[in-house]
C-alpha cells in the first residue's frame, strides 16, 4: 500500500484535506483515482488506511477507514553525529540511517567538513531537503515517527552536549568497540561519524575527553556514507531489534 507523510488528526471517519505534498504526490506524480486506498502518518507514531474521496487541481480529499496500530520503532535510542559532506553522500547516510532505526541525528561540523551553509537561506533549503529525505525514508521502510533532525552545529559543541549510556566515535587503528559481552544493555547510544578525511587527531581526542570510546568497524576503512549504516546495523544487533 502507498504510504504518505501528512501531520493530520485522524479519527475514524473524518474527511480530512491532504497537504500539499502528499496530495501532489498521490494525485498527480502516482495518478491515483476516486476509491483508492493509502496510509497516512503523522510522524509522531500515529498512522492510518484512508480513501481518496476527492480530487481538485491543487488538493485532494480523504476519509479515515481504520487507524494502524503496527509499531515498529527500534526499543534503542540511537543518536547520530554525523559530519557533512558533499554531493549525495549526505543523502544516502541520511536516508540508510533511517532504514536503519535511528532516533535522532544532529548534523555536523568539522576541521575537514567539506560542506559549509554560508548563509541563512541557503542552510533552510538544505535543512528542507534532508528532511524531505527522512520523510521518504520513513515512507519507504514502514516508520510512523520521523527521527528528530538537528543542526548543523560544529562537531566539538555537539561532543559536550549529547546525552546518551554509551558514546562511540569512529575512529581508524583503535581495538574495541560494543559487545554483546557488555553487563547491561544500554537503552541509549550516541555514535559520531566524521567527514570524508575523517576526523582530526584533536577532534578524537577532545571527544574521548567528553565521553566518547573509539570504536573501528573492522579492518577497512569505511566512506562517510557507510559508517552510519554499519555502525547502526551493529548496535541494533547487539542492543535493538535486529
């Protein structure tokens, strides 16, 4: 079934006005017609099965059949620290750390942070855009509740602030890292990725001082746009719902 992002109050049989977007999308860019079914979210965990009543040239009208109440939000609160980059890198990490489960993610960043928002209306319209990502990526993969997105904010201010039971930063050439062997199971975990060249030597450094355990995902070296999705798919394993 075609699922949709519309922050909408749903109660059984109420006819509701979909939002822009998703009206667009349903309408015009999947043709759907008058009978059809979809499910709605809200991004706050509540979905539900509606018809298409009505179609205008700009809105489209619908009527709640059923609300969901499948839950598929991971019992881990992941939070990722993840340092910008260029490109569709960003995109990727962003889109498969949603698939992945994660909470929240704060972006970032750093000495060799490659992207820099000059300006704030540039910032907006990059902030629109990954947010547009996550919507998609919760579209896709069956989430309800849309992972808080934060930032940018420079990677030190994010290393002080961020609360979690376990922090790790990725980082090369270190043993070590989270264990199934670990005495209590954390209900929390912040991870930090850094940029394409990775993070500095001080950078590491001042995170270790804040909390932070490095942690090496194996012998090779990973892109920026593959660590988070091997990071979160390791810490749902040992700690989630994988």
């Amino acid at each position: 079934m075609i699922r949709l992002y519309a922050p909408l109050p749903y109660v059984v049989g109420d006819t509701l006005e979909l939002p822009d977007d998703a009206a667009h999308h349903w309408t015009r860019v999947l043709r759907a017609r008058i009978g059809e079914q979809a499910e709605l979210f809200d991004g706050q965990g509540l979905a539900a099965t509606v018809e298409l009543t009505e179609v205008g040239k700009r809105t489209a009208g619908v009527r709640v059949l059923a609300l969901a109440t499948r839950q598929i939000e991971s019992p881990l609160h992941t939070h990722l620290g993840q340092v910008m980059s260029k490109g569709d890198r960003l995109d990727y990490a962003l889109q498969k750390a949603v698939e992945m489960g994660v909470s929240e993610i704060t972006l970032l960043s750093s000495e060799r942070c490659e992207l820099r928002l000059r300006g704030e209306e540039r910032a907006d319209k990059k902030l629109a855009h990954w947010q547009r990502i996550i919507i998609g990526a919760c579209e896709q993969s069956g989430r309800n509740t849309l992972p808080l997105l934060h930032g940018p904010m420079d990677v030190a201010e994010w290393q002080q602030a961020v609360v979690a039971e376990q922090k790790w930063v990725l980082a090369p050439a270190v043993s070590g890292g989270p264990s199934a062997q670990d005495s209590a199971r954390p209900d929390s975990v912040a991870v930090l990725i850094g940029p394409e060249g990775g993070l500095s030597a001080s950078e590491i450094a001042a995170a270790t001082q804040a909390g932070f355990r490095p942690w090496q995902l194996g012998p090779r070296v990973l892109r920026t746009e593959t660590a988070p999705v091997a990071a979160l798919a390791v810490l749902q394993q040992l700690y989630g719902d994988f």
